[in-house]
C-alpha cells in the first residue's frame, strides 16, 4: 500500500517571489526569526525561498515576519507562486 495522493504533489517548486523580497531588502533568515512573534526556524524561511512546500500554517507565519521585518503588508500571493 502507497501512500496515495502525497504521491501527486509537487513538492520542490523553484525559488519563490519570497526569495527575490528579501534579497531585495537585504534579509537573512536569520531577520525573520528574530522579528517572527510566532515560533519559525531558520529552516522554515530557508525552505520558503527554494520553494519547498509549505503548509498554510506555516506560510502565514513567514508572511507574518516578513511584514514585521519589512514594515510593509505583503500578502501571500506575494510570497508564494503556489
């Protein structure tokens, strides 16, 4: 017995519009974590940028402290291209 339909999803979708944000503003990982309120890794937002799939939980959290680290209001759409 497989496991079904996690077969079917892509998982690696290439660099996000989250990775050319921050490279914009010059952030590291490291500037989300500190400013995050929530719990987040440096794995977290470093899987973000290459494009691993997130779940929705944790793509707000990164959105939330790249809003915070930015003091702009980006929204997910923004972030993620999936």
């Amino acid at each position: 017995m497989g496991i079904g339909k996690f077969n079917d999803i892509e998982r690696d979708l290439g660099e996000q519009p989250i990775a050319k944000i921050m490279a914009g503003y010059g952030l590291k990982p490291n500037v989300l974590v500190k400013n995050s309120t929530e719990q987040i890794s440096h794995k977290m937002v470093a899987r973000a940028a290459k494009g691993r799939r997130l779940t929705p939980r944790a793509q707000l959290k990164i959105l939330n402290a790249l809003n915070k680290a930015t003091e702009k209001n980006y929204s997910l759409n923004d972030l993620f291209n999936y």
